[in-house]
C-alpha cells in the first residue's frame, strides 16, 4: 500500500490535544474552543497552565463579544478547554495532536516521542514549527505519514491563515483531515507543498523585515513613519489583494520595471542589522520587557493585548468578507472557463 495514503480513517475532528501552554499553544486552544472542538492543553508546569487559564479567560471575552465567531458565550468557550499535567492524559483519545513547545530542536523531539507513545493510531500529529525543518523532527513518530507541520501566525485565535505543510513523508490525507479541521473552526488553510525554510509567510515577512530595520538604521524616517507607511499603503491592500495578484492589477511591465530599478539599492544582508541586535543585547524585546523600538513601560498589558486584538478582530470581519468575495469570482471565473472549453 502507498505510504503517502495509509492515514486511517477520514474523520472530522472534534477533541484536540495542544502540547504546550504557552504563548501559541494557549492561542491555538482558544482558536479550536471557539470552532467547536474540545481540547485538552498540556503542559509539564502547573504555573504555565494557570497563566494560560487566566489568558484563555481574557481572549474568550475578547472574541465572544465579536460578530467574527460562531461562539457567542465566554464560558462556553471556556468550559472546552481541559488543563493537564499528564502527556498521556492529554493526547489518549485526541484524533489530532499539534506540538507548540518551544523551537528547541531536542525540546520537540522530546515531545514527539512521548506523544507517538500514548496517542491514537490514526490521530495525525502536526508540529506549530516556525523554522525547523520537518524531517528533523520526524525522527520521533513511528507513522511518519501521518506527521505534518501546521504553522499558526500570532495571535492564533484571531489570525485566519495556518500553513499546512507537507514534510517528506506526509500523507495526502494527513493534510486533508488537517485542512478540513483548520475549515471547521473557521480558518482559511494554505498548503505548503515543500517543507522549505520558513515555509511562505515567513519567508516574505522576513524579507521585508530586513529592509525596515535597513530604513530604521540608516535613519531614512522615524520608526512611527516607517510603521505608518507600512500600514497605510501595501499593508492597508493586503486584506484585499494578495502580493501576485496586485502585481496583475498594477500591470507585470511595470512591476517588472519597478523591480529592476529598485533591486540592486535593497538590502541582501544574510544576518540580523546591527541597530536589532544591539536591541536585544540590551535586553529591550518590546512589549514584554517594557521596551524595544517603543517603549511600553507605562503601558498596562492586559489593555494593551485587549485593544491589539480587538483592532485585529475588525480587520478579521473586512479580510473574511474579501475572502468570500473573492471565493464567489473564483467560481464564476472557472464556470465561465468550463462553458468556454
């Protein structure tokens, strides 16, 4: 029997089981409690799992106060999430298991093996993954066909893009019952095709983060202009109008023109600029530590996270409406397409 399609049982999943409690892991516990599903959350440290509980709390109000989910009730919410200290415990009856300890190649690896040992046969293990490479963490799984990367964006209960990835092993199937949960609680999954470093999102911001700390260095504006323009311009389409397809909009002979004269002047450094670096031996990280390119210092936190994820959840209702628009011509595009051929 081919590998790729030996995944059994091609259910919709209702329990989850997130290993790790925090910043992702909490998040993405929320995201599948607001969809529907019942997850247990584990982590080794009872201090993690209280914090989370008391941010679970806090979200939960947050998004159930908002048109964007199905999920009106707080405590409805709230009352999916199960907390545990016991890995055996958290994944023994769950059909799908996402890994978001930290991105410590050993730390995962760890996890990996004692998630294979007591989960399901059929259950499919995903890894939140931002950087690692997937064949690095396969080693664990005794069904590597059934492993995969799934990549959550933070804050993960309100950002509507998870990448699907394909590592080498992966079944077709495995991705197929991950898109089809990720569609169930209200995600819009894309599929990565090669497990390649950083995957797409990534790999895109990152870029383009290099050439805003190049601005900010070179002091060509002020961290508030820079932010501002990023914001009002290419940012203020990108709801509505991905990266390519505002490349047809705009015309590709002049987006090829643009790029042949602004390409030699960008960037091409292989390592982080030194105004960042310098940030971070200083111990400025941002908003956790008071500090960083602003200064949060008198800024209350749990406010601040409030308000953050309240502008996001506006932007959330503007991007699902452009994404069924742009669904609907889809379909008419390719009905058209049909009749023609």
């Amino acid at each position: 029997m081919d590998r790729r399609s030996s995944v059994g049982g091609n259910h919709p999943t209702s329990k989850l089981a997130t290993i790790g409690a925090g910043t992702m892991g909490h998040s993405i516990a929320v995201a599948a409690a607001a969809g529907g599903c019942s997850v247990t959350l584990f982590d080794v440290d009872e201090t993690s799992l209280r914090a989370a509980r008391e941010k679970i709390k806090m979200v939960a109000e947050t998004i159930a106060a908002s048109n964007v989910y199905e999920a009106t009730d707080a405590n409805e919410i709230i009352a999916r999430i199960e907390y545990v200290t016991s890995i055996e415990g958290a994944v023994e009856d769950a059909e799908l298991i996402i890994e978001a300890v930290p991105e410590i190649r050993e730390t995962k690896l760890a996890a990996f093996e004692r998630i294979d040992r007591y989960a399901l046969d059929d259950a499919v293990l995903a890894t939140n993954t931002s950087s690692l490479p997937l064949d690095d963490l396969v080693g664990s799984i005794s069904s590597p066909e059934r492993f995969c990367g799934m990549h959550w964006f933070h804050p993960a209960h309100i950002v509507p893009v998870v990448e699907v990835v394909y590592g080498t092993h992966t079944a077709d199937e495995t991705v197929d019952i991950s898109c089809q949960f990720l569609q169930k609680i209200g995600k819009d999954p894309v599929i990565v095709k090669r497990d390649v470093p950083g995957f797409i999102a990534n790999r895109i911001q990152s870029a383009m983060a290099r050439e805003v700390w190049t601005l900010l260095e070179e002091g060509v504006a002020s961290p508030e202009d820079i932010d501002r323009a990023v914001k009002g311009t290419f940012g203020f389409r990108l709801p509505v109008l991905g990266a390519l397809e505002k490349a047809d909009y705009s015309g590709l002979d002049i987006h090829h023109t643009v790029l042949k004269e602004l390409l030699p002047d960008i960037d091409r450094g292989t390592s982080p600029p030194d105004i960042l670096s310098a940030l971070v031996e200083e111990g400025r990280f941002g908003v956790k530590s008071g500090c960083g390119v602003y200064n949060w210092n008198d800024a209350d936190l749990e406010t601040l996270i409030e308000e953050r994820d309240q502008r996001l959840l506006d932007l959330l209702d503007v991007y699902q409406t452009a994404r069924s628009a742009s669904t609907s011509q889809e379909a008419v595009d390719l009905e058209l397409f049909q009749r023609r051929s």
